[in-house]
C-alpha cells in the first residue's frame, strides 16, 4: 500500500477525510513582554506548520499488519515520510513534455516560491503514482501556466495533483478501533517538518549516534544510530538505524553529565529490563552531519545506570563516569574487607589461579551443572558470588553464582542469580570463584591474609562520613 519518493515512503492508504476531517494551522508567534512596555511579537519560522488527523479503514488481518509494518519502519516518531495531503494542487490541462504540463491559471506562480511544500504526487486510476518537485511556474497569460518539475513525468488532463507534504508523527499513541471481525479503525495525527524540505533528512538536522559497549574482558560493541536509514562504513562502521532518542543533557554542579535516552527493547538494552546484565553497559553520544558522518562530536559519555520499561519502550538514565551512585567515600571500618576480589592493586589474589575451564553438562533454569576435572574435593559453595561466563562477542553470557554444590569428582550444580541467556549443552565455560570478603575466607581460601583489607577488631560497621553541622537560627522572640 506504500510507495517512496526521495528515499522516503510515501503514506498510500486511502484515508476517509469525511469520517475525522481536522486540520491544524500553527504559527510561531511569541509574545514578548518588557516591563509596562508595548507587547512585541516575533515571528521564528518561515512558514506555516499544518497538521492533520484523520482515520484509515483497514478491512482484514494482512492490512492491519502492513499498516503496522509501515510506521515500525520508521524507527520512532520523529523520522518523517511523506503524505499526499487532501487538498488538491490545481488541474493539469495538458501535457507538454517530460518534465512540463500545463495547469489551469490559480497563481501558483506567485505562490510556490514563498513554500517550501513545492513536491507534487501525481495519481490517476490504473497507473502508478509519480512524484514531483515544482523547479518553476510561468504565468502563459491565456487563462494557464506551465509547471516545470524536477523528475520526468508523464501526464494529462485525466491525471489529478496533490500536495505532497512531508511529515512526521505527532506522538507515540497509536489509535484504533475495531468495528468487527479483521475490520480496525485506525486514527493517525501527524505535523509538517517545513524546515527539512530541503534536503528532506540529508543534512536538515544532526545526526546522532549511539556506541553501547562492554569492557569486562573483550570489549563488545553495539553502533546505532536515531537516523532514518543504516549508514554503512563510517570509517569501517556500520551504524543501525534504530528507534531511539535522548532527551536534554543535564549538568549537575558536581561535575556530572546526566542523560536520558529512549528506545525500543533491543539487545543490549533488552538486557537491562530485568536487570540480567551482569557487566557494566557503556554508552557514548557523537553528533555529526550528513555531509560530514566521519567529523563526530562526543556529546555524552558515561554509563547506563538504570532502566525502566513501560510497554515496548525503555528510558535509560546515564551519567558520567563520575557519578558513582554513592557517597563518597566509601571506605568502611568494617570486618568485612573493603577489597574488590582479584583487583591487581589491592587483593593481588590471581584470577588465573582459581578459575576453572569446564563445560556445560545441564541446565534447569537457574541450575547449571559443569564438568571439569578438579572438581573433585572442593568444597560447598567453593563457587559462591563468584561467577560463571560463556559466550564470545555479542553472546557474551556473565552471570553470578549464588550456591555450589559438588555432584560427582568431576561434576559441579551451580545456582544462579538468572538464567544463561545464550548456553547450550556442551559449551565451554569459565568459573571463577567468589569471596564473602570474611577474614577466614581470605586466609583459608586464598591464602591472601597479607592483604586483608577488613579490621579484625572493629565491634560494628563505621562509614567515614562528614558530620554535618546543623544550622542554627535564632527562633522566635
């Protein structure tokens, strides 16, 4: 039911502008008012931004599904396409050559140069629509004026003009109605983008760019991009297009950067909603033009601190490496250690020592059975908060390890915070066992007391905090 024009889809329902016919002027006048002053008005744009609302009758199942298949590929409301408005342009009289007809006179050649809505979508029954854009209009003095378009066309009198504006979604509510079996009433609103006429999306507006990626071990990479299309082999990247945006970057006085992005529930984001994603996810921001991709800005670049999902759509708040979601410091006089477990410069407890190379011989869910062959005489919980990783690249599975018990002299039941996401019988895995930072775990386990970094004498958990000074005001007389 669609078509394109211009790299973009053209809207090709037949729409009932009988059963909602609403149409929208909107100018950008803004009052402005200083002091006890003359009111001043200020016009911002050059032209007048219509909109429309109307409804679309679609009679069965496979309609419904292409109607629906047409607004997914636009990757979020804010990427335009193209609709034949209901108005008609004027009326053709005659052809004249491939790129010139003529139209009965209606002052369209004073008109289309003050608009930048100069395209045209040509129709006429049995025949493929044709688009045009107007490059001139001459006034012939005998009651016609001939229209110069860009594009060959063939036309006659017998084929009718509209105006073919381009146009975005007014919000991200999809309206409909069934009226019977397979029979759904949809209501579609949308808004003219006047100002990105003129390079329809090349070049009217930045183009963002989204990098997500992981840096526990191998680094994984996820390109994205809020752009209408894929943009390929950007200095060797391919950049997705995929429906997501950020909202304003906030700048806090602490030296953090806060911003919030919008998307579609997708790996790696998909991940987050539950929280499954056992690594930290890393997202940076690049603007750049279309004229330009390989010249990028970094506007953000920080971490994805939480998610939250309603529907389809997930809000990621992200901040600056700075930001670290506590209070600083963190230090505690504490029993416990302070140490992160095999961190070079504090515990020094080697990782290589301790992990395992196993494979994976069942899994129930959160149960999962390895086999290797030293398995035989450690001891319960040996693997407890530590960690289990299967997978390569995007398939990169990393999940915490809550309760083990040995099976067999060459078989060990781990439990799980969350299931393997990817694993299947038989691959190979790593197991890396965890500490419950006690001081009998570090001496025992790993033989790492020199290194101890809890207090074996604190009687309870002290934070080193600042004491805050309470003001203190003069009360009443």
């Amino acid at each position: 039911m669609s078509a394109s024009y211009r790299e973009r889809p053209v809207f090709g329902w037949p729409i009932d502008w009988a059963t909602l016919p609403q149409s929208k002027l909107e100018y950008d006048l803004r009052e402005v008012a200083i002091g006890f002053g003359t009111h001043a008005f200020y016009g911002e744009q050059d032209a007048v931004i219509r909109g429309w609302r109307f409804v679309c009758w679609l009679d069965d199942g496979a309609a419904i599904q292409e109607f629906e298949d047409f607004f997914d590929g636009l990757n979020g409301r804010l990427i335009g396409f193209w609709l034949p408005t209901p108005e008609a342009a004027f009326r053709i009289v005659a052809g004249v050559d491939a790129t010139r007809f003529k139209i009965e006179a209606c002052g369209l050649a004073t008109w289309w140069e003050d608009h930048p809505c100069a395209y045209l979508w040509l129709t006429k029954d049995g025949q493929d629509p044709q688009g045009a854009k107007i490059t001139g209009v001459t006034a012939n003095g005998d009651g016609t004026e001939t229209v110069t378009v860009e594009e060959s066309v063939s036309v006659d009198a017998t084929w009718h003009a509209r105006w073919l504006a381009y146009v975005r979604l007014a919000d991200d509510i999809e309206q409909g109605e069934f009226r019977g079996e397979g029979r759904l009433k949809a209501t579609v609103q949308v808004i003219e983008l006047p100002a990105e006429y003129a390079e329809i999306e090349t070049g009217s507006k930045p183009v963002f760019l989204y990098h997500f990626f992981t840096k526990a071990g191998e680094q994984v990479d996820w390109y994205w991009t809020s752009f209408a299309w894929d943009l390929e082999d950007i200095d060797g990247i391919d950049w997705l297009a995929k429906r997501i945006t950020h909202g304003s970057l906030v700048r806090s006085t602490r030296g953090i950067n806060q911003l919030t992005l919008e998307s579609d529930r997708e790996e790696p984001l998909s991940l987050l909603v539950p929280p499954v994603l056992a690594q930290a996810l890393f997202v940076e921001v690049r603007e750049a033009s279309y004229d330009s991709l390989s010249a990028q800005t970094v506007i953000f670049s920080g971490r994805v601190m939480g998610a939250s999902c309603e529907g389809r759509r997930l809000t990621l708040k992200c901040s600056t490496l700075m930001d670290t979601g506590t209070r600083c410091p963190t230090f505690l006089l504490s029993r416990r250690c302070n140490h992160r477990l095999y961190e070079s410069n504090t515990c020094r407890v080697s990782q290589a020592a301790f992990q395992k190379a196993c494979t994976v011989a069942a899994i129930n869910g959160r149960l999962v059975t390895v086999t290797f062959p030293e398995a035989y005489g450690l001891a319960a919980n040996w693997f407890a908060n530590g960690w289990i990783e299967t997978g390569t690249g995007h398939q990169l599975d990393r999940k915490t390890i809550l309760t083990s018990t040995v099976e067999s002299s060459q078989q060990v039941t781990l439990t799980l915070t969350h299931p393997l996401s990817w694993a299947a019988l038989d691959d190979a895995a790593l197991v890396v066992p965890g500490c419950d930072g006690t001081e009998s775990q570090c001496a025992t386990k790993f033989s790492n007391f020199i290194n101890y970094g809890g207090h074996r004498f604190a009687l309870r958990n002290l934070s080193l905090r600042a004491v805050e000074v309470p003001a203190i005001s003069g009360g009443k007389k």
